[in-house]
C-alpha cells in the first residue's frame, strides 16, 4: 500500500511537470519546456505524450539529434501516432545522412511495425490465456480438450510471444546528438576513418568499450563512435539534459 501511494505521488507529480511543459511550450518557452517534460520523465511519466512534446521543444529549439530521439521514443511507445510519426519523418528528412530507421519488424512479423513491445506482450498473454479458458471450457462439457478455438488462439499467442521476444532483442537504438562524429574500424583513435555520420542519424549500438560505441547503420555498416556522440532513442532510458545539448567531441 505505501508503495503504492509513492508511486501515485510520483505519478502526480510528472503529470503537473507535463502539464507545466505544456503550458511553457504554449507560451513560447522552450527551454522551459523541455526542464518540464524531462522532469517528467525522471518521475515516471515515461509516455508517449511527453516524448512527443520534448521532441517539439527541443526541435524548435534548433536541437534536432535530440528532438529525433525524443520523437522515436515516442514512436516506439505508440507506433500508430500520427502526428509523432510525422513529426519524425519531417526531421529525418531534414538530416544530413537522411537514414531511416529500421522498425521492429524483423523479418516475418510485419505486425511489430505496428504494435508496441507492451502491446504485442499483453496481446500475446490474452490469446495464451484464450487458448487455456477455451479448453478448459471443452473438458468441463466433456468434449475433446483441444479444439480449434484453443489451437487459434494458442498460434497467435506463440506468433505475439515470438515477434515480442524478437524486438526486444534488437539492438538499441540511439540518435547522433553531435554536429559531426568520425566512425573508426576499432574503438579509441588508432583505426581507421570509415565514414562520418551528422547530427540526427538513427543507428543501432551492437556494443559498449570504454566510452565508445559499435554503431550499426540500416545498411549494415559498422563502426565506432565516441559514445558522448549519442543519445538513446530507448523509451526506459534517461534523457539527460546535458546528453541533448548540440556540439560536442566529433569523435
């Protein structure tokens, strides 16, 4: 119950920021504004209202690298918003390396595109639970205990579970926040310069080193990058303030 009541205080709390974030956008107040919504988001507002209006904030603020993270967290929470959907594909147009980023949709399950990971896994619960009830209601009137409903169900229940674990084992996303960084063949300043990636890119990190990063490109390009580079476009992630500033070390 006490934890409970901590969770409603701290709820409360990031809808009064949000609401504050709002009402400073409105008023012309960026910077403000995005105070406002990250405050937010370090009470738990992790919604897709608030990525939204951070992403608009900061975008008129002349932060795009930031404002695309911020609009593809949202997108990842709420993958049939049109209005962040938009927003995003407006700003990646506007990029310098215009990539695309690759959607959660890994090979046969189309659906991903479309559903957030929380809604493919409820989803997938439901029709578990569907295929269950639907034969224990087949034995209970002493019929066959799996039947066509259960077997429906239970495929889309494992087709649900399956895309769900695939997507969430995709690298993670982050958003090139620099003017410009230099990605090398192997971590720290002894490889070689394989290409150069400008505010606003969207790339995968395959893996950490000591304050550098493996970044993947959609077409599967890798190289390494100064970590302070980027800034997560993982909706559970921090959105440090300092970490959507523009500038910074080109790598």
């Amino acid at each position: 119950m006490i934890a409970l009541l901590f969770a409603t205080a701290a709820l409360a709390g990031a809808q009064a920021d949000f609401e504050a974030g709002v009402s400073a956008e409105r008023s012309g107040d960026h910077a403000a504004a995005v105070e406002h919504f990250v405050a937010a988001l370090d009470e738990g507002g992790r919604d897709p209202a608030v990525y939204h209006g951070l992403g608009n904030a900061l975008y008129r603020l002349g932060r795009r690298g930031p404002a695309i993270a911020a609009w593809r967290r949202g997108h990842r929470l709420a993958p049939r918003d049109g209005d962040i959907a938009a927003n995003l594909a407006r700003a990646l147009r506007e990029t310098r390396d215009r990539l695309e980023p690759v959607e959660d949709a890994p090979g046969f399950f189309f659906w991903q595109e479309f559903l957030s990971l929380r809604e493919s896994a409820l989803l997938a619960g439901f029709f578990g639970g569907l295929a269950l009830l639907a034969a224990l209601v087949r034995r209970l009137r002493g019929g066959a205990r799996w039947g066509w409903e259960s077997a429906v169900a239970g495929v889309l229940a494992a087709l649900l579970a399956a895309s769900t674990w695939a997507a969430a084992r995709r690298p993670p996303e982050a958003v090139v926040v620099v003017d410009e960084v230099v990605a090398r063949s192997t971590p720290g300043p002894g490889g070689v310069d394989l290409f150069r990636l400008h505010e606003g890119a969207v790339v995968r990190v395959a893996e950490r080193d000591d304050g550098e990063a493996l970044v993947v490109l959609p077409d599967e390009r890798k190289g390494w990058v100064s970590a302070a580079a980027l800034l997560s476009a993982e909706p559970a992630d921090p959105f440090p303030v300092e970490g959507a500033s523009n500038g910074g070390a080109s790598g």
